[in-house]
C-alpha cells in the first residue's frame, strides 16, 4: 500500500443546474506532485474547495493523512496542514510582505498569544526570513503588499501557504498571470518546494507542468476524464481533443 | 484574472481612485512608520500638556478618561475593522459597577476599578458573542441596539441605577498604598486624582499597545484585511474578534469607573449620543494608532468645552469640522502630523540601518 497523504473519493457538488463537480476520486501519495488540468470551468477550483472545506460536497469523503475532514471548516483543516494558494490573489494588502507571511508563520506555535510582542519572538522572524528567502521576496520585505508587481503578489500568496508548514500544499494555477519569466521560475520554485512538501497544483498551462508533475488528472465537465503520468497524458486523443476544441 | 487591490493607504483608510499625488507618494513603496512604543512617550507628553495648560481640573482628567475609552475601542474600529456603535454600553455600566461598589461596598477604588472592568468583561463577552455573528454594518446595529436595549435597563432599573436620577452622593474612593492612604476626592485635591488617573491610564495604553504588538493583535489587523486569508493561515476569526471586543469593553468599563469616581455620580446620559461621540473622536485622532483616538478625544473635549462656551448649538459646529476632516483628511489629525514629517529624510535613516 502506498502511503497516502490525500484520499477523495466520489466527491460530488452541483451549484443549481451545474454539476460542478461529479463523482470525482483522487489518491495522492505523500510526495508526489500531483497536477490538475481542464478548460476553464471545469471543476478545478471547486474540486479545491470540497477538500479544502469551503465548500461542502453534497456526497463523498476527503481523509487527509488518515483522517475524515470531510464538512470541517477551512481553518481546522489549514491547522491539520493543508495549505491553499489563490487562483485570485488573496493576501493581506495594506501589510508589509514579512508581516503578511509571519502571520502565517506564526499560526503553528503562536496564534492567540496576546502577552509579548512578535518582534520579541526569534523562532517565528526566523521561520518568516526563511521562507522569504526561499521564495525570493526578501529583499522587498518592508514593501507593502498591494505595491507588489502582480507576479510578486502570486508569489506572496504562495509564501503565505507555505509558511505555515503544510504538509499538503495545494496551488490553484499558481503562475495566472505571469510572465513566461516568471511562469518559468515559478515551476522551478515548485519543483523545489516539492522535495519537501506534497503539491497538488492546479494548472491552465499544460506545458509547464509537464515536465514537473508526477501525476495529472484531466478534469472535464465536472468529470475525471483521464488520470496518468505526463507522457501518458500528452499523448492521449481524448486529451488532446478536449484542449484543441475545448469540448468533447 | 487578479484583482488589484491598491486603492488603499498604509494606515487602512481607504483612497478614493485617481488618488492624489499626496496620497500617491504614500502608498508607494515603504510604508510610514510605525510607532509603538513610543506612542507611550507621546501621550505621556500629552498628559503633560493637559496637565499644565487646561485650567479646569475635571476637564483634565476627564481628557485622560475619554482618550483611554477612544484608545480602546479603535481597537476595533481602526485594528479590527469592526465599528461599534454602542461603545457606551460598557462605559457607562462600567460607571454604575464602580459607583455601586463604592455606595454599598467598600471604597477602595482597586476593587472598584476592578468591578468595573471584571464586569464589563462579562457583559462585553455575551454582547460579543452575539454581535459577532453578523460582520460589517450589521454588526454595528446589533451593537447600537445593544446599547439601546442597556440604556432602557438603566432607564427602568430605578432600585439599583437610580433610573432618571441616576446614582448620585458615590462615596470619595480611598486608596490604598504600601504605607499610605490617599483620598481620591477630586473636587478638593484634584491634582492627586488627575496622577492617579494618569497612572492608570497609562498603564492600561501600554498593555493596548501590547496587544495590537502581540501576535493575536496582528492576527486581529490580518482579519481585518482579508478573513478568509487569516482562516487560510488556520485561525479561529471570530475568537480573536472577540477577545478584541471583550478587551475594548473592559477597557471601556475601566475607564467608565474613573469617570463615576471623578463626579461621584453615574446618570443616564444618550447612549447613541456617546457612542457616537466616541466614534467621533477616533476618526477625528486617526484609526491608524492607539495614540491617535487619545488626541482625538483631547481635541473633541477642548472644541466642546471652548464652543459651547459661545454658542449653544455648538454641536453643529463640532459635526462640521467632523464632516471637513473626514473629507480633507480621512487619515485623521495623527495620521496628518505622521505624513508631514519629512519623508525623505526618513527613508533615508531606513535604508541605513
Ligand atoms: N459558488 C458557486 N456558485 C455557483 N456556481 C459555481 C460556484 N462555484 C463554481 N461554480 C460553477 O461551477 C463550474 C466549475 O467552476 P470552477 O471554478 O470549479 O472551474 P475551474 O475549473 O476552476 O475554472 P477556471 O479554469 O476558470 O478557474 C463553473 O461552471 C462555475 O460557474
Ligand atoms: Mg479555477
């Protein structure tokens, strides 16, 4: 048996006539990167938050590293280690970068403590510096946030995920926006972060994540369509058919 | 696609778009900086002004009282986002708590300052709990009916508030010391009620300005930023709300209890007129800072006092300049001397360290 850290099966959601969501399973091993893809509409984002527990799925179960968390509330389930990054960017706007991600540095070991002030606390500042530094935003430390460039802000919103030490991070198309430059580097900034930490990561640029996944689901209308490595996926005509035409 | 989210300044207020070039030039790289402790230092010199310049006594102190009840609740107007209006609640059941501990009790003013506060911690624990169920606008008409529905109690308690009387002869409190005892009669020995309340004014700003330092107070301007981020990072976002909302609150009652012990009387006073007041004077100091609603409430006493000296409607005046200086400077007059040090100099100093 592999050792699997995300277990979803049969989840299933409809919004009115939409089924947004339809009988979709995903296994992901502790390690892997795992990639989501589909047309616009598909499921993806929704898929994100029936795991996530912003949405609760009207069938299914979510067992993350061997507990049910389906139906619990988006903040207990970031404290059990799933992180989630925006497909629209979501962080702290009039915060300086450093205080947007020790927010989220300090929530492991220091969230209500209210009797000393969080510069005085070393662990945190330095957990915050490191993630900076990874991430590459140090040198705009002080900066506040809403001046970022938008590639800078997507980048911010996945250091908030990451700084509070997931073990699953999931990134909704983490490079929307960007420049191939900065599309670029992001890749790479994932493929790194993936040798410790478990992704699954949404994504509208195929091609990107072709050489970085371990796995990709192919969404469609709600529906699993294919599931497999890169190559496999690459080369299959249902695939190819829903990405040229953009239906079946 | 991305929303673009740059069309507020550093301190929370919001900027109309095509913002000026004033404005323009603030929320441009760096923001302003930020005093912490030092705001201490600040309004220990602002009580050193008061004390010295303002002739009348009561008016001094009651300077101190109302900047310390503004300072509290911009916790959760400026830090929190969450605009009470029925900041009056606590302060003036806070009054009765004190005023009735020092009738029927005992007058050490410790346990009646204490009642005040413990009390109001209570109270502002239930009321919280209900308000916070609502955000937004919403939330500040459950906290103004609650305050409605507080004043009406007072009104129809008659055995235990004195209804439209109100509690009047409160005993002069004593206070206890290591070695001494002092009467904190301030009528007659005004100078020695204005230091005590010195005293505990400021101990009580310095423990804000712990809280808005601390991680919880950060979390708490996080929340007020974006919530759903703030879950995001795996927080509880009503709980530090109203821990907020208690804190605010007893600080309120706090600072209610000082004020019955300086008329020795507690009455009924418009409860939408004080809550509104307060407000008024965090606006007008800047939500941006805990010092800022203190210069607030200094500035609204000094207008009222001077204006109603010459006009009896003075009150129409105190609500014009509200209205020109929310309109001129939504940063408030703290946030207005902030942004007119000289900046450049400023980044300098920054970037060398
Ligand atoms: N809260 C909601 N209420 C109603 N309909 C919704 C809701 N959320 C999603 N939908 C609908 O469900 C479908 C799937 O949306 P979803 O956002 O999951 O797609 P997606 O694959 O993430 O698309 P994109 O690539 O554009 O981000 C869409 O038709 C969308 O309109
Ligand atoms: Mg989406």
């Amino acid at each position: 048996m592999t050792d699997l850290i995300l277990r979803a099966e049969n989840l299933d959601r409809s919004f009115g006539g939409i089924h947004a969501v339809n009988d979709v399973s995903l296994e992901i091993p502790r390690g892997t990167l795992h990639a989501i893809i589909g047309p616009n509409g598909s499921g993806k984002t929704t898929l994100f938050n029936l795991i996530t527990g912003h949405t609760h799925p009207s069938s299914g179960r979510v067992e993350f590293d061997g507990q049910d968390i389906t139906g619990m509330a988006y903040a207990k389930v970031a404290r059990k280690g799933l992180a989630k990054s925006y497909q629209i960017t979501t962080v702290f706007p009039l915060l300086t970068v450093f205080e947007n991600v020790r927010i989220a540095a300090q929530a492991a070991a220091h969230s209500y403590v209210f009797w000393r002030p969080a510069d005085g606390i070393k662990a945190v500042t330095r957990a915050t510096e490191e993630v900076l530094e990874r991430i590459g935003l140090a040198a705009d430390r002080d900066v506040i946030a809403s001046n970022l460039s938008h590639g800078d802000q997507r980048r911010l919103d996945l250091a908030i995920a990451l700084a509070t030490s997931p073990r699953l991070l999931l990134l909704d198309e983490p490079t929307a926006g960007m420049s191939p430059t900065e599309t670029a580097a992001t890749v790479e900034l994932v493929r790194e972060l993936n040798r410790d930490v478990t992704i699954l990561m949404i994504e509208h640029k195929m091609d990107v994540i072709f050489d970085i996944a371990t796995t990709i689901t192919v969404l469609h209308q709600g529906k699993k369509l294919f599931e497999g490595a890169p190559a496999e996926v690459k080369s299959h005509p249902l695939v190819q058919e829903v990405y040229l035409t953009g239906s079946l | 696609m991305t929303e673009v989210t740059a069309a507020n300044a550093p301190d929370g207020t919001p900027t109309r778009g095509g913002a000026s070039a004033v404005t323009v030039a603030r929320v441009r790289g760096r923001g302003p900086a930020r005093w912490t402790w030092g705001q201490l230092g600040l309004l220990v010199v602002l009580a050193t002004v008061v004390l010295f310049t303002v002739p009348n006594p009561s008016l001094a102190i009651g300077m101190l009282i109302y900047g310390l009840w503004a300072s509290g609740l911009n916790l959760l107007v400026g830090y929190g986002g969450l605009v009470s209006f029925g900041h009056a609640l606590p302060f003036m059941w806070g009054g009765y708590a004190a005023g009735l501990v020092l009738l029927n009790v005992t007058t050490s003013v410790w346990l009646a300052l204490f009642m005040a506060a413990a009390s109001m911690a209570l109270l502002s624990l239930v009321v919280g709990a209900v308000c916070l169920r609502r955000t937004e606008v919403y939330f500040s008409m459950l906290t103004l009916a609650f305050a409605q529905l507080g004043f009406f109690i007072a009104l129809q308690w008659d055995s235990v508030t004195g209804g439209d009387d109100g509690l009047a002869g409160i005993p002069v409190p004593t206070l206890w010391l290591p070695g001494t005892t002092l009467e904190l009669n301030s009528l007659r020995d005004p100078l020695t009620f204005f230091l005590f309340t010195a005293v505990v004014v400021l101990v009580t700003f310095a423990a804000l300005i712990l809280y808005t330092e601390s991680p919880m107070g950060r979390v708490l301007q996080a929340i007020r930023e974006n919530e759903e981020r703030a879950r995001g990072c795996g927080y509880n976002t009503r709980l530090v709300q109203l821990v907020t909302f208690v804190v605010a609150g007893t600080v309120a009652g706090l600072a209610g209890g000082l004020f019955a012990m300086l008329n020795n009387f507690v009455g009924l006073q418009p409860y939408w007129l004080l809550s509104g007041g307060v407000l008024i004077m965090v606006i007008l100091g800047g939500r941006s800072s805990l010092f800022g609603p203190f210069l607030g409430a200094v500035v609204y006493l000094l207008l009222e006092t001077t204006l109603s000296q010459y006009y009896a409607s003075w009150q129409l005046f105190v609500g014009a300049i509200f209205v020109v200086c929310v309109l001129a400077f939504p940063q408030g007059l703290w946030g207005l001397v902030i942004s007119a040090r000289p900046r450049r100099l400023l980044s300098k100093v920054r970037r060398r360290r």
